[in-house]
C-alpha cells in the first residue's frame, strides 16, 4: 500500500470499517470475492458467465483451487473442455496460478442464483400498437363470457380478454404489414 507522510493506508481503511462498526476480515473476504468474480466474468464467454451460479478460488496444501457452480450440464461440458485455457488465463491476466480447477453443477435453491445477471430492460422493442376488436370477434368474446355468471367477473374478463386480442390483432397487423 500507498505511504503518504508515515501512515498507511491500509491500516486506516481497516481503523475507519471498524469505526463505522465492521469487520475488517469480512470486508477482505468481500473484496476477494469480488475479485474473483470481475476475474471470471473477464476470462470466461458471456454465455458460460450467465449460467455460473457461484465461483471461487480456494487456497489449499497444493496451491490455489478455482470452483464454478453452473446451472446446467452443457456449461459444466463447456468448462471442461476450457479448463487449461482457463487456467492459463488466470495465470498470464492476474498472476493466479491455479493449480485445479473444479466444475460442480449446482443444486437446489442454489441453482437459481446469478450473481453476474443483472435486471435490465429486454434487448428488443415490440413496436406495435393494439387494433381493436373486429365485430365477429367481439360477438364471440360476448357469446363465450355470458355463461359467467357473477357480473363483476364478466367485465373483468371482458377487459383482459379484449385487451389481449387487441395486442394481438396489432401484431397481427404489424406482421402482415412487415410481409
């Protein structure tokens, strides 16, 4: 670490998360993680990076240890026929010499977890806009909703129902426009 004027850096971060209440080792073992994780998500396809549910790198007697959790056995099949190039590029990118490299397909409530997945808008736009019901299909729509009985249900149906095959009729158009 940096020294300016005789006192280091590190020693005051590490004074100032416990001023604030923390714990210096869980902020070390977060900031690692972290590493580990930006690492991964540089060396490893976009695809594979997706579906990885957790990855590590372990220190053990033989040295430094990777382990990835994928969700799926294609991803598991990917990384093992990658596992030498992986290793390599640990080693030349970041000075990480793994020594094994351990693919394990996750299980459980573990399975459905991603951290490198971030929420966002979809890739796409639907760019159509709802045309309204033609009168043959509002007359079917009425015909199949007056076997309802409760009112306040109908007119909710009627709602959804309409709405729906209004976008639908759009896309239709859209569609046939595009043709």
């Amino acid at each position: 670490m940096r020294r300016m004027q005789g006192v280091s850096l590190s020693r005051e971060m590490e004074r100032a998360i416990v001023a604030m209440g923390g714990d210096v080792d869980r902020v070390r073992i977060d900031r690692r993680a972290a590493q580990v994780r930006a690492m991964w998500a540089d060396i490893v396809d976009d695809s594979i990076v997706r579906h990885t549910n957790a990855v590590f790198i372990k220190r053990t007697e033989a040295g430094k240890e990777l382990i990835a959790y994928v969700d799926e056995s294609i991803y598991a099949a990917e990384l093992n026929a990658r596992r030498e190039l992986i290793k390599l590029q640990f080693l030349r990118r970041y000075g990480e010499e793994i020594v094994t490299f351990k693919i394990l397909i996750s299980r459980g409530r573990y399975k459905h977890v991603y951290p490198f997945v971030r929420e966002s808008e979809p890739d796409y736009e639907e760019a159509c806009v709802p045309e309204p019901l033609q009168e043959g299909q509002r007359a079917a729509l009425l015909a199949a909703l007056d076997k309802v009985d409760n009112p306040e249900l109908r007119k909710s149906l009627e709602r959804a129902a309409s709405a729906d095959m209004a976008w639908k009729n759009g896309v239709k158009a859209k569609n046939d426009r595009e043709v």
